[in-house]
C-alpha cells in the first residue's frame, strides 16, 4: 500500500436514522437523519456539499496563495435529492458556484477549473453528468 498522508476511519451503522462517527479520541460524531423528515440532524446531502466546498475552496486558496495572492474565495452547494426517471432510485444534483475576490470573471474561472482537476474530493466525482461547478462574482 502507498504511504499516506492522513487516514479516517469513519463508522455508520445507522443508516440516515442515527448516528455516524470518526474514530478517535476527539473523532467526529453526528446525529443523522432523513432529508425528507424534520428530524434534527445532518444527512448525506449536507455532508457532501460539506466535503465538496470545503476541499474546492481549500484548492482554490491554495492556488492562490502559490500565485502570491491573497484574495478571499468562496464556494457555495446546492446539493438536491432527486429520484431516478425510472422511478427506482435517487441521486444527487449537485451545483456549485465558486467566486474569487477582486479578480475578473475570466481569472477566476481559469483558477477554479485548476482547482477542481486538483481537489481530491473532485477527483472523485469528475465526468459526473450531475455536477456542476460555475464561477460566478464574489459576494462576500
């Protein structure tokens, strides 16, 4: 096996009706629930555009900060719930906007497309049909 940098071991035994957690000491737990119900607690949907926002923007400041830049950045998810046309199944819709402070519409999308052919997190998902990534001007 490759030698790696950092390594979670994450448990779910519940299902989205439950609990969900990291191993360790000061590991993660979370309460989780149905996106269809009131229930308190976070579900697959929340904590994909968690991972997706979280590792894009990550990128895009780190690409930045490689180019002597400091400009804020910010990524926004939408991510739905939707059922299959065939009736049997779901999956995610997922739309992401990405915006770039003080840089012009043209830089910034030049940054965030390196950005998302770096981020591990869209690694995985690249050539989905059901994500999308647009940059759009930075609102604070």
């Amino acid at each position: 096996m490759d030698k790696y940098l950092f390594e979670a071991t994450v448990h779910n035994t519940d299902g989205v009706e439950g609990t969900a957690f990291v191993e360790g000491e000061v590991g993660l737990s979370v309460t989780t629930s149905h996106p269809l119900d009131d229930s308190s607690g976070t579900n697959p949907e929340e904590l994909f555009g968690l991972a997706m926002t979280t590792c894009l923007n990550a990128t895009i400041e780190s690409l930045l900060s490689a180019r002597g830049m400091d400009n804020k950045s910010k990524v926004t998810a939408k991510v739905q719930l939707r059922r299959e046309a065939s009736g049997v199944g779901y999956y995610f819709q997922v739309y992401l906007f990405a915006s770039i402070e003080g840089l012009d519409l043209e830089k910034a999308e030049t940054l965030v497309r390196s950005a998302e052919k770096r981020c591990p997190v869209s690694k995985l998902t690249q050539g989905s049909e059901t994500i999308e990534i647009q940059t759009v001007p930075y609102d604070g």
